[in-house]
C-alpha cells in the first residue's frame, strides 16, 4: 500500500509517499522560514496562503517521483497547529480522497513525530518512553502501542523550542534561533553562569522553562549593561543549551525509571540538538532511539508513515478535520470504535 503523507501544521508544506512494503518513495519540504524571518515568528495567515501555493505542485512532483499516479491512501496532519494552515492540507487531502476514491485518514501532528523513529531500519519495539521536544511541545508519554499513550509530563509554560528561540532571540541570532544558539554555544564555556534547572528536584515530569528564560533575560540585561555582552554572549548560549539538556535528560531519567521502560526515543525538532542527543545516551542505561535529523523537524514522511501504521492496524478513513488543539491522549488503538 502506498501512502501519500501531507503535513501542514505550521510553517513547512512537507509531502511524502510511504510504501508499506519498499519503505519511503519520495519526499519534498518547503520551507517558509525566509517568509517568517523578517517578522521574528510564524505569521499564520501568510503560512496558509504558502500552503495553498506550495501544497499541490508538491503534491505533483512527490507522486512524479515515487513512480505512482496516486496512492492508495491520503494521511495528512489534522492538528495540533495552526488552524487555517490545517485547513489547507485537511481541504487538499480530503478532496484528492475524493476525486482518487482512496481513504483518507487524519493524523495528530505529536503522533507524526512520536513515529517518526519507525522509518529507520532499526525502528524501536513497543513499549518505549517518547521525549517529544520542539517549539510549541515539551512531552514525556509513555507507549505501549499505536494510539495507547499515556502523558506523563508536559511544559507548564514554555516549550523547550520556544525557550531556545526566545533565548536567540535576546542574544541578536534572529529566527528560528535554536540552531544558531547551539552553534554559538559550541564556542561558549557551559560552565559560565549557573542557571536553574527548573522542577528538577520536584517530584512529578512535568516541565517549566518560563524561569530559565527570565534567568537569561536578567543575565543579558546585566551583562549588557556592563558592556560585556559580546564577550559573553557565547558563554550564555552554552550556559542555557546545558541547563535545558540537564532539565530535559533529568526528567526523561526520572520517567523511565518509574515506568521501567528500557527504550526512549528523543523526537521533534529539539530532538536534532546534538549536545541532547549526546546527554542522553551517555546517561540512558538502555536504548536511545532518534529520527534522522531531515526527520525532527516537521515533514510528510512521518505524516505518511503514521498514516500507514493506523491504517495497517485497521483504522478506518475519519472524518474532515483541522484543530488547533487536540490532546495526544484522546487518541485511541487503530479500529477502536469507543
């Protein structure tokens, strides 16, 4: 069966065929970084009217190049995200399903990147421990199958993401900031200023980053005030890069420990910071498993992949959908009608 992937959620138009017998056919992703960039953040109403230019021509090129006039199936990312670019991709999914009389299956955007380890040629067998990590979530779920998660912990305030952005974002990097932050932070001492690891020492997973972030703020604020920030910026950036990695490796230990789960996967766009992946299998007694790095961020493959799972574990074609909030527990096991 091949499955066509289409994800929308944001600021990537990403378009994927998954073959559940030869693996991954083809993909394509755009990106609207440069689009963004001018205004320091994503602009919703210019992501979907991207979408709407970028979706089909992708669409047409991925098919091209899988070798197939069009797949057996559709998936697409119905939400978390932003609803008007949801809408763009839940509107073409549904209306190719029609016209190709193929199912169409919608897919939540966290399981997309939750699955995403199972198109390596070692995926993770169930159960395993999921550290979601990106801009807009921070998440520890325990798995046991396709659509039975449990959410352990998640981000009081903040996403990890958005707390690397921001952090760039004071120290002059622009955006999207993560990548630039761990770059500089490669020439920074870690070790420079102490700064919290919040909710470390409290019992529970969940996280918090609004007080790391604050502790960064004041920091700028004082160095530059001193007239030192250049000189310190670097030793910032690798002074918040450790005190978030410590934040999250903590609590993923803490987690699995108490689940007694012996497999974690790391996934997301945070999921590509290299001194994380490091950390964690330097400290993880059992097995760590990743997405290739074109993989943490959003794309079509994981969308397509998560698509051919459900649909080979007997889910069934769902309804027109695009929410801008649906929590990851709400999903059922493939084909349970409760």
């Amino acid at each position: 069966m091949n499955v066509l992937g289409i994800e929308t959620s944001c600021d990537e138009t990403g378009v994927a065929v998954y073959s559940t017998t030869h693996g991954l056919l083809a993909e394509a992703l755009h990106s609207q970084v440069d689009l963004h960039a001018i205004y320091g953040g994503v602009v919703p109403e210019i992501a979907a009217r991207d979408h709407v230019r970028r979706l089909l021509p992708l669409i047409e090129r991925v098919l091209r190049d899988a070798g197939i006039l069009r797949p057996d199936a559709i998936a697409y990312t119905a939400g978390p995200g932003l609803v008007g670019a949801l809408m763009v991709g839940s509107g073409t999914a549904n209306g190719l399903g029609l016209a190709w009389n193929c199912p169409v299956i919608a897919v939540h955007h966290m399981e997309g990147h939750l699955l995403a380890p199972m198109l390596e040629d070692e995926p993770p067998d169930f159960p395993f421990l999921a550290l979601l990590v990106s801009g807009g979530h921070t998440m520890l779920v325990s798995v046991h199958a396709i659509g039975a998660y449990e959410v352990l912990g998640t981000t009081l305030d903040d996403a990890v993401g958005e707390a690397f952005d921001k952090t760039a974002k004071l120290l002059g990097l622009g955006y999207p900031g993560g990548a630039a932050l761990a770059a500089l932070a490669a020439d920074g001492r870690e070790t420079a200023y102490v700064l919290p690891r919040p909710l470390l020492d409290r019992p529970g997973f969940d996280f918090s980053f609004s007080g790391l972030k604050t502790a960064v703020m004041l920091l700028v604020k004082k160095t530059t005030e001193a007239g030192d920030i250049d000189r310190r910026r670097a030793d910032i950036a690798a002074s918040f890069q450790r005190a978030a990695v410590d934040t999250l490796v903590g609590k993923t230990l803490q987690a699995a420990r108490h689940e007694g789960l012996e497999r974690v996967i790391v996934a997301g766009g945070v999921g590509a910071n290299r001194l994380l992946r490091s950390e964690m299998a330097n400290r993880f007694p059992g097995r760590v498993f990743y997405p290739r790095m074109e993989y943490c961020t959003d794309n079509g493959a994981m969308i397509a992949i998560a698509g051919a799972l459900r649909l080979a574990d007997g889910g069934d074609a769902d309804e027109i959908r695009a929410q801008a909030r649906w929590r990851l527990e709400s999903l059922s096991a493939p084909g349970d009608t409760r």
